[in-house]
C-alpha cells in the first residue's frame, strides 16, 4: 500500500487489489496518476496494470464477428410482404418557414442584403466618429445651423 500526496490531496494506492482512492482505475482500467506514481516507485512497468480489456488480443476476439462483408445491393434477397413505407406527413405546429431549407449539395445564393460592415457611424450629440447618440457620454456640441443656398 501506498500514500500518494498530488497537491493538498492524498490517496491511498493498493497494487495488490487495484485500486485508488480516486477511484478512476477502478472505473476505467487504466492506471491514474497515482498509481503511476506508486508503480514507477517500485520500478516496474506501467503497463502490466492496465486491464486486459485494453490489450490488442481481447481487441481482435471482440471485433472478429461484429462487421462481416456484404455483397452489393443487387444481390440482396427480395424481401416478402409490402414495401415499408415511411410514416405519413403531418405538419407541424407554428407557422410555415418562409425559406426552404437547401441541401448541402446546393450552392447558397448571394444574398442581396447591404451590410453594415466598412460603414462608421458617426453621432449626432457630439460629432465624434466610432459611436452613435444612444451610447454617447460626451458632451454636447452645438451643432451649427444648415445653410442653404439660393434661398433669401
């Protein structure tokens, strides 16, 4: 057994019984930093106390009957019975979206909408470029009055 001090923390480490008072080899197979600690103290090698869950054999005798090849689907038996067919349409609730949805096959279109991206705003309070009246805290600057030309 070993007390293994990570920061503030101390856990308790039993190679004999694998197991970590943090629980995490216990829950996962694999040896927490812990236990690293406690193995590498002891000079030996980590990874004969990872799970057998993890190694390449018990891999292979997993996966060897999961995924078998398929012919093509023209050599598939015809199946028997009606055809299935998927459940009626039924609208939803709410109103109708104006735009349908594309797929992602399809080109988007070029939207024809201005942007306001490159365009400074320019506020009418104190004549100072970058923000607008709403969110101005400047003083007020008389504005001087328009003239207009060919009027008497």
């Amino acid at each position: 057994m070993f007390q293994v001090s990570h920061g503030d923390d101390q856990f308790v480490v039993n190679l004999n019984l694998s197991t970590c008072s943090c629980r995490l080899w216990e829950l996962t197979g694999l040896p927490c930093i812990h236990v690293c600690l406690a193995i590498t103290y002891m000079k030996r090698d980590v990874a004969d106390y990872v799970d057998d869950c993890y190694t390449v054999p018990v891999y292979i005798a997993t996966y060897q009957h999961a995924l078998q090849p398929l012919n093509g689907r023209k050599m598939w038996p015809e199946a028997i019975g009606t055809p299935i067919q998927p459940p009626p349409f039924r609208p939803m609730p709410g109103r109708p979206k104006k735009k349908r949805k594309r797929g992602p096959e399809e080109e988007r279109q070029s939207s024809t909408k201005l942007k306001r991206f490159g365009l400074q705003m320019t506020c009418q309070k104190c004549l100072q470029i970058g923000h607008n009246k709403r969110s101005c805290n400047n003083e007020a600057v008389p504005i001087p009055p328009k003239t207009t030309y060919g009027s008497k």
